[in-house]
C-alpha cells in the first residue's frame, strides 16, 4: 500500500521525517521538486535503484541524476573540484545539475556505469527538506515512464503511480519552470540546456 503524505504547515517537519524513514527502509518515492514531481529513492541502495529503472521503464544505460543536501554531503560522494565549487556556490540550491566523477560509494547502476554523477541542491523546501532530513543523496529523476510527459500535480502523481511507488508527498499544483541547466565539469559544456546559461556560468568561472 502506498503512503500518501499531503504537505501542509505544521504537519510538514513530521510528515518529511515519515518519508525520509520510508527511503531508509528502501522506498520508492514521488516528491515535488523545483521543477516537476520527482521519482526517487536511497541513491546509495542498489536494490532500490535498480527498482526505479524497472518503474521508469529507463534505459540503463542513462544514468539517474541525484540531489544532496549541502555541499559537505556533495563532497562525500562526489569529487568536488574547484570549478564545482564555484559553481554550487553561485548557483545552489537552484537549477544546476553538475555532472561530476562519482566516489565508490554510490552503486554503479546509479551512473550507468559511466562513474560520473549529476547531482544538484534543489532549492525546492520539500526537497530540501528530504534531503537535508536523509542525510544522503536521494535519486530525483522526473516522475514520468520513458518519453512520456512530466508530472506537475499531485493528483495525477496518485493517479499514474500508487500502485508502483511505496510513499507521494503531495503539494499540490507545481509552477512549469524549465529543466534545470545539466553542465559537465570536467568537459566545461552544457549537456542540457536550462534555466542558467551558458554565459552566466562561464562568468560565474571567470578569475
């Protein structure tokens, strides 16, 4: 059965502590993100991981990008350079995704094998909140089987995946924003484009 945790003032710290609990027992989980419903789990449980693929129905071969809390937990699972580091803080918590070298923690399904990782600090407070809650990165792909539209509602989120996920945090009716920006470190190049361009962060990189 499916847990289904509608976010709401007061209740909102027990109900993330609820669902952070559920990912440490190997949940899958639906939650909002600063764009739209994000799909996700323990990024560290490969059972769990290999589930969101199944879910999905994801190429294995296209890795599953993550979020993190803050730049220490960042740091413990992925190598953090520099150039990283001047980019999280111009840009994070926001619409940046780094692709990064991943550290041996994290399962190798997670990367498709590739070793590298995209990561971002989402600037949504539920997201955060899970985040900061878990203590360790959480997958967060768009909720959505393969090629098919993302989700913004909550409802629609109940509607498509109750019956395949183990928890929903539900807010409601996000705003359609953009993709977040996907740029690769190591390659200096945009991989996705997005909300930050290219030119806000060869400035941001500039000496």
């Amino acid at each position: 059965m499916c847990l289904i945790l509608h976010i709401s003032g007061r209740k909102q710290p027990l109900l993330i502590r609820l669902a952070a609990q559920a990912l440490g027992d190997g949940a899958i989980a639906i939650f909002p993100t600063e764009t739209c419903y994000g799909l996700g789990c323990d990024a560290t449980d490969e059972i769990a991981v290999k589930r969101i693929f199944e879910i999905k129905r994801r190429n294995r071969k296209k890795a599953l990008p993550i979020i993190v809390a803050d730049l220490p937990t960042a740091k413990e699972y992925c190598y953090i350079t520099q150039t990283a580091k001047r980019l999280i803080q111009k840009f994070m918590p926001g619409p940046l995704t780094l692709v990064v070298k991943a550290r041996g923690n994290l399962p190798k399904a997670l990367a498709a094998n590739s070793g590298k990782v995209a990561f971002r600090i989402s600037s949504n407070k539920t997201a955060n909140a899970l985040a900061k809650e878990f203590g360790k990165p959480i997958v967060a792909t768009s909720a959505n089987l393969g090629g098919k539209k993302e989700i913004y509602s909550g409802k629609e989120a109940i509607e498509k995946f109750a019956d395949c996920v183990d928890v929903i945090i539900d807010a409601g009716k996000l705003p359609k924003r953009k993709p977040s920006t996907v740029y690769d470190v190591k390659k200096r190049k945009i991989l996705r484009a997005g909300e930050i361009s290219d030119r806000q962060i060869r400035k941001a990189l500039e000496l």
